[in-house]
C-alpha cells in the first residue's frame, strides 16, 4: 500500500493576500493579533490602556455615552472613528477585558444601526470622511474578531457610496485622504473579488487631491503664512498622503507612482525636515527652522502611512523611518504617563508655554502638554500610534516566511509557527529570535538590518552568517525547527548629522539624542482625572 503524503503547511499564513489585478506587494500584514507587544513595549500599552487612551470616555463629552456614534445627540463627525482605530487594536493587543468591551459597546452600534440604504454611522454626518476613518477600525475589529457582520456592512457601504458620489462627490477633507478609503476598499476586494470595488477606488481617487502632481512641481518651501495655508499645505493631510502613491500602484502598476512615493519624502525632507524623522506643520508646511512644530496627529499618521509603504513597497528605508519617528517624535510628544499630549512639538523644545509660538496657523496653547491643547482632534487621534507599530513589527511574505520590518519586543504566531523576538531594542543593541514551529517546516525569516547599523551580524545557532549588509533585507531560508535562534546584533555608533542654520543632531542607532534640560510642570487646568500643564526650565 502507497504511503499517504501528508503536507503540512508552515509559514505565514495570509488572510487574504492582494487580487488580481491588483498589484501583489512586497510583504503582507498580518491579521491584527497575529503579532503581539511583549516586554517594554506590552508595558508601554498597558500604560496607555492606563492612561488616557482607557479612561478618555469617561469624562470627555466627544467620546462620552452621547456620542452620535453611539446613538445620541452629540458629536458624529471625525472623533468616534479616531478613537476606535486605536482603541480596537489597543484593547486586542493588550487583551484588556475593559477595552474590549468598549470596542464591542461601539462596533455593535455602528453595525446594528446601519442604514437600509446602506449608510454607515450617524445620520446627521454626510460628511465621506470621518467613515473612511471608521472603514479601519471595521477592518480591524474584523481581523481580530472574525465578526461576520462586518464585511457584508463594508459591501453595503461601498454599494451606497458608488451609487451617490456622483450627486455627492468627495469634498474637503476627504479629497485630500482618499488614498485611506482606497485601503479599505482593497481590504474588501480582497476577500470578495467584487471588481466593481476597483472602479469605486478609481473614482475616489479621481475625485481625490493629486498628491503625485503636487510634489512632481513642489513649490511651497519654506514656511506658509496663514494667507498661503490651505488643505494641501496641511500636516496631517501630507503626512496621510505619505502612502497616497504607494497604494493607488497597488492598483496601477505603474512605475512612475512608486517614484513619486520618493520625491515626496525628498521633498518634505528639504524643506520641511526635522533631526526627529517627521517634517515640521504647525498646523501647515512651517520650514526647517526646529522651533517651529509638528502636530501629533501628523506624527501618528506618517507612522501608518510607513506600515502601508513598508508593506507595499519592502523598501527597508521605511522601517528606518518609521522607529526614528516611533521611538522618538512619538515618545516625545506624550507625558510618560500617557495622560497628557502635546498638539505641536519642537525638535527645539526649550518651554512649553501659552505665548506667542511662531506657528504657521496654530493657536498659543500648542505645544502645552494637556487634554486637548489647541484642539482635540489629537486627542481623539492619538490612541493609533503606539499599538500599529506593535502589530506591524512583523509582516507576511510572498513566500510564506516572515518580515522583521521594524524592531521591538514582540512575539509573532502564523501558520503553525511562533517566533518570540526577545529584545530591549531600541535601547540596546541586540536581538535574539527564538524560532519555533509546530512542526520542522522551511520558509524564509526576511530581517531588516538597519541603514545605520554598519557592522551589523546576524547569527543562526551561534555560526555567523555572511553578506550582511546595512539599509538591506537580510534573508535566512531554510528547514526550521523548534529552538532554532537567530542573533541580530546592530552597532549602535554615535554619530552626527548637520540640520538647519549648522545644529548638529546626535543620533545613536534609532534614537535622536536630546539636552536633558532641567523642568518644572506647572498645572494650568484640570478637567476630570486630566491636568494640562506649562513646562519652564530650571537649567541652561
Ligand atoms: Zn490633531
């Protein structure tokens, strides 16, 4: 008798890889939960879960039990969507049963209060925007719960909006964001083959800002006087675009969209560039000049816009990009009991005062650290940061291994195989991959090796491994079984970079260094648990 073959499959396992005629992408991200946050970086979200992103909803009256998004009387624009695009992968990473049930008090309104037209949401909204927001914390919600009523609800909604964009057509923000929808969209295309969702995504895009042909002849330079700022100058409008190209290739293949993904990162680095990774709009295009500020919702969307490209494009310059805004423009912005934020930073920072600040736009409250400082769209906004970079540490490849496209504590699960990435990076040099499938199984481990980290090794089973080499994909393939380990090391050397009128920036690995500067906090007001705060110096 013919022994029976049995194949089992090992390797990552892709929810649903890109269709046809879709581009395919360079790595895939996993379904949300399939990485998970461990050691600082687990602490890090329980402090958040702890801190403003658990409690917000408690006593801000936007996110509050009268939120239309929730049925009642009040706020049904942008905020409720915000907020649970960070909430819901916040409360899966951390498995905190509180948030989770908040999440679940949310979605279940959104998805049993759907219209019979199809529209998603508050009735008073007729605004596109705030549910292209809300479309990715459906997408989410449905990743880590398998809930079936979600995509059905997408299929309705995208059945509605392709019949009344015409009538209806995109306006204001949403022209200038339309490349998020068009995430979703592919999202859905994805799962259902639906091709009439490519011709939804090809009108979003032509009703949409076009981002190519603004940095194709970019012309604003320097910083924008309030006559000049208009939506195509805004912070969190390019800082969103920052993925525009990359997607819409996913739906051309054309070569000339993925170039112009570059000369917009060229471009902002020119002339808007900051030591810290993100570029300066305060709340529009502000220059070189460090004082001017950068405003958090900008930094926690360039962040998502880098997932997407990393995805999209496997240009390992992503992931640089993306731990240098992570591990320090985020941190930065954020009280370290993640209670009170900054609308605007500086990467020179010397006090955080209610005065008279040289922003392009923005109001004297700026850079105070507080509730809502400004304005409280950050402080809807913000929840995403930290728990996207978690959840995108790790990414699916073509060929069922595994992508290490950003470093930190974190472990891994798909198709049989769990990988345990033990590291306090980025705080120390060192990175050890504790590989284990369920069963031996061959597939490749694709490893980011940093474009500063020359002298980079990288050790299977203690035998160094050649051809190592700095800003490439390092590729280990081969049959692996359980307690295989691989060692990263990166050199963190000490070095310099010249920015505007001759400073000098200190960066050691992904960190940028900054003068400890002796600080006194003084409470400005208090809202419910939530203080704002001034911050003077005590020291030169
Ligand atoms: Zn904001």
């Amino acid at each position: 008798m013919k022994p029976l073959c049995v194949f089992v499959f090992l390797g990552t396992l892709w929810a649903a890889p890109n269709r046809a005629p879709l581009q395919a992408g360079a790595f895939q991200p996993l379904a949300l939960t399939s990485v998970m946050p461990k050691g600082w970086l687990l602490e890090q979200l329980r402090i958040q879960a702890g801190g403003l992103s658990g409690h917000i909803d408690e006593f801000w009256p936007d996110l509050g039990a009268n939120s239309a998004w929730l049925g009642g009387g009040g706020e049904g624009w942008e905020r409720g969507p915000y907020f649970l695009d960070g909430l819901v992968p916040l409360a899966y990473l951390t498995k905190d049963p509180v948030l989770i049930a908040k999440v679940r008090k949310w979605m279940d309104w959104a998805l049993d209060h759907q219209q019979a037209d199809g529209w998603l949401g508050p009735v008073k909204n007729t605004d596109w925007w705030p549910n292209y927001v809300m479309l990715k914390a459906l997408t989410q919600f449905q990743e880590a719960t398998g809930d079936a009523r979600v995509i059905p609800a997408m299929e309705r909604y995208f059945a509605y909006q392709a019949k009344h964009l015409d009538e209806r057509p995109l306006k204001e923000w949403a022209i200038f964001r339309w490349h998020d929808e068009v995430l979703s969209v592919l999202w859905l295309y994805n799962r259902n083959g639906d091709r009439g969702l490519l011709d939804l995504a090809r009108k979003l895009h032509q009703q949409g800002h076009d981002w190519e042909a603004q940095f194709a002849d970019f012309k604003t330079r320097e910083k924008v006087t309030r006559q000049q700022a208009n939506l195509a100058t805004h912070g969190v409008n390019n800082a969103m675009a920052l993925k525009a190209a990359a997607v819409w290739w996913l739906v051309t293949g054309d070569k000339g969209d993925r170039a112009s993904l570059y000369q917009m990162f060229e471009a902002l680095d020119r002339y808007h560039g900051q030591p810290n990774g993100i570029f300066s709009a305060d709340e529009h295009y502000a220059g070189r000049d460090p004082s001017q500020g950068t405003e958090l919702c900008a930094v926690v969307e360039a962040m998502f816009s880098l997932e997407q490209d990393l995805a999209i494009l496997g240009d390992p310059v992503f992931g640089d990009r993306l731990e240098k805004i992570a591990y320090n423009a985020l941190p930065a912005t954020l009280s370290a009991d993640l209670w009170a934020h900054q609308y605007d930073q500086q990467a020179n920072q010397v006090m955080c005062s209610i005065s008279n600040h040289r922003w392009a736009t923005n109001g004297p409250e700026s850079n105070i650290f507080g509730l809502e400082p400004n304005f409280g769209c950050c402080t809807a906004n913000m929840h995403q940061g930290w728990p996207k970079l978690a959840a995108n540490l790790w990414m699916g490849t073509a060929d069922g291994g595994f992508a290490a496209v950003a470093y930190g504590p974190s472990e891994v699960t798909s198709g049989g195989v769990t990988i345990e990435e033990r590291t306090d990076y980025p705080f120390r040099e060192s990175v050890t991959l504790l590989v284990n499938p369920a069963k031996p199984g061959t597939f490749p481990l694709v490893l980011r090796i940093p474009a500063w980290a020359a002298g980079a090794t990288v050790a299977l089973n203690g035998q160094a491994q050649d051809g190592v080499q700095p800003g490439e994909f390092f590729r280990v393939a081969r049959t692996w079984k359980s307690g295989d380990r691989v060692e990263l090391r990166f050199p963190m050397a000490v070095r310099t970079s010249t920015w505007y009128n001759n400073s000098v920036a200190v960066e050691r690995g992904p960190l940028v260094y900054s003068l400890k500067i002796g600080e006194v906090w003084h409470q400005v007001k208090q809202t419910g648990p939530a203080t704002d705060w001034e911050v003077y110096p005590t020291t030169p």
